[in-house]
C-alpha cells in the first residue's frame, strides 16, 4: 500500500486490483481486500515502535545527524457535511487547505535538514497549532535525539512552548509576527544596526534585547527579491484603491466592506465623515517590513547566519506537504473510522520516507526515478516446451540508481514452467 500511494495512488479496493494486475510482487498474486484492512490495523497498533525503528533504520541507513528538527502542521479534508462529535477526528477548524466547509483533521511532521520525515501526528480538526508542541517533545525524547535545535513557524511561537522546547538541553528557532505588537518585538525591529550579507541573497542582523534571564536573541533577517516582490504587491493594492474609493459615496454597506476587506483594511482608514481613506501613514510602516522576517533563538552557539539559513530551511517541511496532498494524495479522505484515518495517513508518511529516501540517495526526482525504473517489464513467453517468464535487460540508468540505493536487481528469469510440468 505504501508502494502504491508512491507510484500509482489509488484506493485500498484499488490497490488490490494493481496487486493483481499491474505489478509484479515475487510470491504474491494477489491480496484480498480484507488483508489490506487488516494490515492497516497491524500499521496503527505498532505505530509508536515503527517509526522509532523507521528512524533509527534511516539514521544509520544516511547517517543522518538530527541537531536540528523542523515541524509544522497541515490539514486535510473529508468529503462529508457533518463534523464527528467530541473526541472525533473529523472536526472543523483553521483550514490550510482552503475548505473551511468542510471537517478536516490536523496533520503534523517533523523533518530533519535533509528532507526526511521522520514522524507523523494525526490531531482533531480543530486542534490550535499552539497546543500540540509539548506534545511533539514528549514524543521525540525517548529517541536519544541528542542536542536538537527545533525549527517552528509563527504559529507555535508561544512563551509556554518556548520554555518548554528548552527543557533537556534542547534550544529552537521560531518565527515572530512582526505586527505582534510585543515590546521586544517592537525593539527588535526599531533596534538601528548594519546588515550582514550572508548566503542565498540573506542579509542578516542581530539584536539582543533585554538582560540576565529577561535577554532574548533576535535575528532580523531581510530578502532583498522579497522586498521588491512585497513594495509591487502593496503598490497594485494602493492603485485599486485609487480607483475603487472615488466610485464610494455614503453608502454604509460598501463603506463595511471595504473596511472588512481582508487586503484593503490594513490601508485604509476613515476620514472626518466616516468615509474610507488611504493611510499613507500606514503605508509608511509597511515599507519597513517589506522583505523582512524576525527569528528568535535560544541558541548562542549558532551564527546569524546559520539561523537565517535554518529557518529557512522550513521550506523542508512544506514542500513535504505538498507532496502528502498532490503525488501522494493524500485528501480528500473518503475513510471513516479513525483508525483507518490514521493509518491512511501513516501510508502516506511511509510513501513520503521513501520518496525522500530515494531522492536523496539517488540525486534524482522522485518522477525520474519512477519513469526510469517504470520502463522495467515482465514477459510471458509461451511456446510447446513450455512457459517462461523473464523480465527486460535492466539498463545503464536503472543500475545506477539500483547501486545507489543499495537494492538487488529483481532476477532475470521469475518462471521456467515446462510444459506438463508443474511450476519451477
């Protein structure tokens, strides 16, 4: 099931018929549907040891060194109207995939620096991305982990989670709203410095505000080609406005609108009649953030520079998301019970490890490496000595990447079947 949700998603009743047709398993013929269910059962009642020995398995396998772990959360959606009660996956919440009228469950990862999922989580649909990181911590500590640097978006950044990522000697990166409205925030970004070019088009700052237990380290980090892509967008908004505004009399349901607009509002405020007016003022404070994202860090070890790149780095986990929802397929989920939810889900991790896993050892997409590997067929050949079957010549660009990945060749012949003999 896994192979399949990495080659050729289809359903469980889909897979049994791509068992039975399409591919060539040694040994296995076919595999009933009920078989399929109960592997799932087996995949989720072993779910903590399996992916504590996948780990461990892929950490020897690529000698991997886990000194920093990126997390992030993501959704997916159901193909039904009503919510499960409480208790239930299936539960409605902040929607990233853009469904909010629909239930959903909250997935989460955790990634390491070369792109290897190394955990999944399944929460309700309205889990707060805030509450779930103790939990993640709990979870990876029995690892033996060693000194690890956690990575996190905005959206997990609290003091609570923040204090307790440092428990066990354990540090992290977050990202900070700049328009939080925190004091030290408002320091951070008001603090006057020089920037220092680093890698990948990065200029960096360091701020450091506050003293004794009170301190707190600030990287104030600034994309140059963002900022120019930030002061577009803004100045396209502003034109709109220029011309939308003047077509605005006194009509209250246009003004409530306007002001409500998700874009528009944050440029807008109202003039001596309650009219709605541009705020050059406000656009003034926007440009100084155009291109600019702060990072805080409990880490006094790690340079400027490796906590820009760090953070940026998060990249990892969302581009491991969209392979979940687009090649893997993950959602929509057509599944209702929630052990079958989950172990859905930890298919699909498992197709993703293995994606990743192919990726990096091989230097080569995951579709090259499947259209490569895919031009490999298995011949019948019939005739009045008998049967044979034997499969195509494996050809320079499939041996490189079976060399890379340290896997045998499937044999050449699967069947030698002489006539009136039985199977050989």
């Amino acid at each position: 099931m896994a192979a399949n949700r990495a080659l050729d998603p289809l359903s469980k009743r889909g897979v049994e018929e791509w068992v039975k047709e399409d591919v060539v398993i040694p040994g296995v013929e076919e595999i009933p549907l009920q078989q399929l269910y109960r592997a799932m059962d087996f995949l989720l009642e072993n779910e903590a040891e399996l992916q504590k020995q996948v780990y461990y398995s892929v950490a020897n396998l690529l000698n991997l060194e886990v000194d920093i772990l990126y997390f992030d959360t993501t959704s997916t959606y159901f193909e039904i109207e009503d919510e499960d009660g409480d208790g239930g996956l299936r539960r409605r919440g902040h929607s990233k995939d853009h469904r909010p009228d629909l239930p959903q469950a909250v997935i989460g990862l955790a990634v390491t620096r070369d792109g290897i999922p190394v955990r999944c989580w399944v929460w309700p649909g309205n889990t707060a991305d805030i509450s779930v990181v103790e939990q993640v911590k709990k979870d990876l500590i029995g690892w033996k982990l060693g000194r690890v640097i956690t990575v996190l978006d905005r959206g997990f950044n609290s003091e609570d989670n923040l204090r307790y990522l440092q428990r066990a000697g354990g540090h992290y990166i977050a990202g900070e709203k700049l328009r939080s409205g925190k004091e030290n925030t408002a320091q951070a970004l008001k603090r006057a410095g020089r920037y220092q070019t680093v890698r990948d088009n990065l200029e960096v700052k360091e701020i450091v505000v506050g003293n004794g237990e009170a301190r707190q380290r600030y990287i104030l980090v600034r994309n140059p080609e963002e900022a120019a892509r930030d002061k577009a967008r803004r100045e396209k908004i502003i034109k709109e406005l220029e011309e939308q505004l003047p077509l605005i009399k006194t009509h209250a349901k246009a003004v409530c609108e306007l002001m409500a607009h998700p874009v528009y509002r944050r440029y807008l405020k109202l003039d001596s009649r309650s009219l709605p007016k541009i705020d050059r003022a406000k656009i003034r404070e926007e440009e100084k953030l155009d291109g600019k994202y702060l990072l805080r860090t409990s880490d006094d070890t790690l340079s400027a520079e490796d906590v820009a790149l760090g953070y940026k780095q998060l990249l990892l986990v969302e581009d491991a998301f969209r392979t979940l929802k687009s090649r893997l397929e993950l959602r929509p989920v057509y599944h209702r019970l929630e052990d079958r939810i989950r172990a859905h889900v930890l298919l699909c991790w498992l197709a993703l490890l293995l994606i990743r896993i192919g990726e990096n050892r091989t230097g080569q997409t995951w579709c090259s490496l499947r259209a490569t590997l895919q031009r490999m067929h298995l011949g019948e050949f019939s005739g009045a000595a008998g049967q044979v079957r034997q499969r195509t010549e494996t050809t320079p660009a499939q041996e490189r990447i079976f060399k890379a990945l340290a896997v045998k060749e499937p044999p050449r012949l699967f069947s030698i079947n002489p006539a009136g003999k039985q199977n050989a």
